[in-house]
C-alpha cells in the first residue's frame, strides 16, 4: 500500500526567515507594552494609589467652624416712642 504523499530527501525549508520572526514577536511584544502603559497612564481614577483598594472614599466634615459664635442671651426689645 502507498501514501499519496511523496517522501523528499531535502530537508524541510523554512517558509518565513528568522529574522522576519524575530522581528514580528518583538513587535507584538512592544505594541502590547505601550498599550498596557497607555491604559496605566490615562486610567480614570489616577487619585487612588491602589488598583486593589476597593474599599469607598468617604470624606467627613471637620467639626471646627469658621462661623462666629453665637450669644445665647435673649435679644433685647425696646418698645416704639417709650
């Protein structure tokens, strides 16, 4: 019995050079950094110092205050033409 595919003493050739390989990897490699450091730079919330934290900000109001105090005396009335 015989196989359709014929059987060659040559050794395999390559169908792509290895420096057209090399250079195709180094590529993706490089496009794939710069995208990941585009997405790092320009992420929205760039206040929070952990990616991780997912706990929420919550702000508290000081309790000093910058109003004038008030008097607790009651305010004095004088009666009109006496």
């Amino acid at each position: 019995m015989t196989t359709g595919r014929r059987v060659s003493r040559e050794p395999y050739r390559l169908k792509r050079d290895r420096r057209q390989l090399v250079v195709a990897v180094a590529v993706s490699a490089l496009i794939i950094l710069v995208t990941a450091v585009a997405v790092w730079i320009l992420a929205p919330n760039d206040n929070n110092p952990s990616i991780l934290d997912t706990s929420p900000n919550v702000t508290v109001p000081s309790t000093a205050t910058t109003e004038t105090p008030v008097s607790t005396e009651p305010p004095t009335t004088v009666a009109p033409g006496g």
